[in-house]
C-alpha cells in the first residue's frame, strides 16, 4: 500500500461529527540483508565487496563452489538469519561473480521456516532478479547447490563464488526497526 494511502476512517460513513479519523499508511522502511548477522552458516561468509555480472555489490552471502576430492562431492553450502517475524519482503540479486569460471552452475534454495520458496539457477554472466514474502516469518535460509555445468571429474577444483547482492528487507518501521536494532 503506498505511503499516503487511506486505509480506514472513523466513522466509516454516515453524518460527518465533530471529530474524524483517518488511518493512513506509511511509507515501508528497509534494511540491507548484510547488516544482519547469520546465525548459522556453513562454508558461506557475508559482507566484502565483489561483482556480479559487472554489477559491484557488498555480498550478503558468499559461498565458494566447486568440488571435492575424492568423490567429486557438491559440498552443501547454507546461511541462515532469524527474520523474527520483523519483515516482510526479501529483494535480491543472485549469480555468478565474475572472477568464476565459465563453466560453473549453481542453484539457490531460498528457504523459509522449513519450506523451499524459490531455487533460481545461475550460471556464469546470468544473476537473477528474485522478490520473496518472508510476511511472519521467523528464519531464512540461502541452501547453495553447486551444479557443474557437464560433467566434470577434476578433484579438489574450485569454480568461483555463488553471490547474493542488494538484499533488501522491507517492512513496517517498527518491525525494520527492531530487526536491525534502531529501535527496541
């Protein structure tokens, strides 16, 4: 709802008495994703500068990819936030950095308390543009599937970087607030 908006009045309708109220939206506020702190992660680091795409970005998420000795092993990469039920949309960019290697592949699952909401697909030169609700939501987590474009048997062979870019959380001012400690 744009800020501005009415949402309500009081009364509703009828003859107009001496007193009106209006309830009227306001704007949403939001937070940058790399300025909350992960509470679990695993291979996957937050914060420092790199390029997606050309795109230069402070990462919200970074997860080395590639595979492992001797198995040829996709290590499972994750990072979660506690969302406290503070937001209400997730805005991001995720792909490839360009220091990757061409033939690097990834998926994302993008999960929610407990549920997979979206798994883009990036390969190398493609981020992908993805919106989610996290409305009431209490933990997110970022799953990183490493998917090596053909096939590959090289061990111990790093492809480059999975990056999550301008991450942005939206919601009320208060709950923003409270989720990026400005207010109690």
């Amino acid at each position: 709802t744009p800020a501005g908006t009415v949402l309500a009045t009081a009364p509703a309708s009828g003859p107009l008495p001496d007193e009106v109220t209006l309830t009227v939206a306001a704007a949403p506020a939001t937070m940058d994703l790399n300025t909350l702190q992960p509470v679990e992660r695993t291979g996957c680091s937050s914060g420092g500068n790199l390029k997606v795409d050309g795109i230069p970005g402070v990462a919200a998420v970074q997860c080395q990819i590639g595979t492992t000795w001797p198995t040829i092993t996709r290590p499972v990469l994750s990072v979660s936030y506690d969302l406290e039920r503070d937001a209400d949309e997730l805005s991001f960019k995720v792909g490839l950095t360009d220091e990757s290697q061409l033939d690097a592949a990834a998926t994302i699952d993008v999960v929610v308390d407990g549920n997979v909401v979206a798994s883009p697909a990036v390969v190398f030169g493609t981020p992908v543009d993805v919106t989610i609700s996290v409305s009431d939501a209490l933990r997110l987590q970022f799953v990183v599937h490493s998917t090596v474009a053909g096939t590959d048997t090289v061990q111990n062979r790093t492809l480059g970087y999975v990056g999550i870019i301008e991450a942005v959380l939206t919601g009320s001012q208060a709950g923003i607030g409270k989720l990026s400690g400005t207010t109690p």
